[in-house]
C-alpha cells in the first residue's frame, strides 16, 4: 500500500496531466479554426498559443511528478518540488507587484480594453466578448461611451461613411424589462450626445471603473480563489518533499544494512 505523500503525490499530477491534455486539445482545435489574425492583435499573446504551452508545460511537469513518486526517483520528485514551488513564487510575486503598481496595471488593461474596441468588428468570438462584459458590467466602452469612436465603423469624422458613425454598440443601451419591443438601434448616434442626454439611453460609465469596483467589491471570493489555487501546491510541494526524504531515508538504510549485515558463515 502506497504511503499518503506517494499517493497524493501520485494522483495529483495524474489529474493534472488530464486537465493539461485536455488544454492541449483546446488549444489545437480554437488554433485550427480560429483564422482572424487581426482580432488578436488586442492581446499581447495568442490564447491558443498560450493554451498549448501552458498544457505542454504542465503536462511536462506533472508527469515527473508521478512517475518520480512510483518509481522513486528523486531527480524527477526534485524537479516536480522545485518547479511547483518556483510557480508559486511567481505568482505571489505578480499578486504583489499587481497590487503594488496598481496604477500600471490599470494602464495596461486600458490599452488591452481600448485595442479590443478598435478590433470589435474583425472576429466574432471578440465581439461577444466585449458585448458579454459590457452587458453584465452595465458599462460602455474602456473610460466612457465616447471610446467607441476609436473603431473605424463607430467612428464620428466626417468622412466615415459606416452608417454605425457616432453611434455604439447595443450591449451599450438600457434595456428596460417592462418593454415589449426591444429596440436595437437605441445605440444609434450616442456619441453626439451629451454625457446626461446620452445617459438616458445608454450606459455612459467605461468598463475600467466598473471592473475596479467589482474588483474591490468581491476581494474575499477572489482571495479565496487564489488560495484554493495556492493550497494544492503547497500541499504537493510538502508532500514531494516529505517523499524526497522517505526515499533518501530508506537508501541510507539499505546501505548501512549492507555494509554492516554480518556474515552468517564466520
């Protein structure tokens, strides 16, 4: 019967390696079909990509893990502990610089925010996206309703002939529940409203504010998510480690036993 810091060191990254496979698969598949380049130009890297990379690395990783807890290798269960607790490390030293440099973060997710606005119309599965966020965030555009001019077919000059010019888009408008008939045009020439007029029909605040104070209004539910995250690797690396040590215990044993074992003939 296997010890509990071989088994668990066992069934975790064999669960891993299914959940890291099944990454793999997705990334492949969403990399196969997905054929418009320029909607991921908003995002510094391609989540596909990023997908298949991560899955292969963790696949990697966890497999040392496993078969490094049943044959008892301690190179592998090393290099399992050691990747496990640099993971970690990595990611409490992005919590804290994120919260550090909040400001920057800010930045940085208002320029992500505001590419995504200029590529809204060139991929499907982007435009969903940002119509699912500003639907459930009842907010319009990165800063305020005004950003969507920063799209060629929202745009407000002159010589834009888009018939979608000034306007936004409808996961922008109010919707009141007590209406029959939804208009869908109710984002129809917005951006040459004043913030108050415009407000009447559209939501007129920008997606950053609303994503800060969801943020700051549920920091327990995301603090208890980063810890059921951190708690299993914590646990692996204690429990690598403990088995790290069992298998150096028994070695040492097993060469003092032959060392000193007696002849039984003298």
């Amino acid at each position: 019967m296997p010890s509990p810091p071989r088994a668990f060191t066992c069934l975790f990254p064999a669960a891993s390696d299914v959940i890291s496979l099944v990454m793999v698969a997705i990334g492949v598949y969403a990399r196969m079909m997905k054929q418009a380049e320029a909607a991921l130009a908003c995002l510094a890297v391609d989540p596909a990509i990023m997908l298949m990379v991560v899955g292969v690395l963790m696949f990697i990783l966890t497999f040392c893990g496993c078969v490094g807890s049943l044959r008892e290798n301690i190179c592998l269960l090393q290099t399992f502990c050691i990747s496990l607790t640099v993971i970690f490390l990595l990611q409490l030293t992005a919590g804290i610089l994120g919260f550090v440099f909040s400001d920057k973060a800010r930045n940085k997710v208002t320029e992500v925010i505001n590419r995504a606005v200029v590529h809204y119309r060139d991929d499907i599965d982007l435009q969903n996206l940002i119509d699912f966020g500003q639907r459930e965030f009842d907010c319009c555009g990165g800063v305020e309703y005004k950003d969507w001019s920063r799209n060629m077919y929202f745009n407000c000059s002159n010589d834009n002939p888009s018939r979608e010019r000034c306007s936004v888009p409808f996961s922008c408008c109010i919707i009141s529940k007590d209406k029959e008939v939804i208009n869908t045009m109710c984002g129809h020439d917005m951006q040459n409203l004043e913030f108050a007029a415009a407000g009447e029909h559209i939501h007129t605040n920008g997606c950053i504010d609303k994503l800060v104070d969801w943020i700051h209004s549920n920091l327990f539910i995301l603090g208890g998510i980063a810890l059921g995250l951190a708690i299993p690797q914590l646990v692996g690396i204690l429990l690598s480690q403990i088995l790290i040590n069992q298998i150096k215990d028994q070695v040492e044993l097993q060469n003092y036993n032959l060392k000193h074992r007696s002849d039984p003939w003298s």
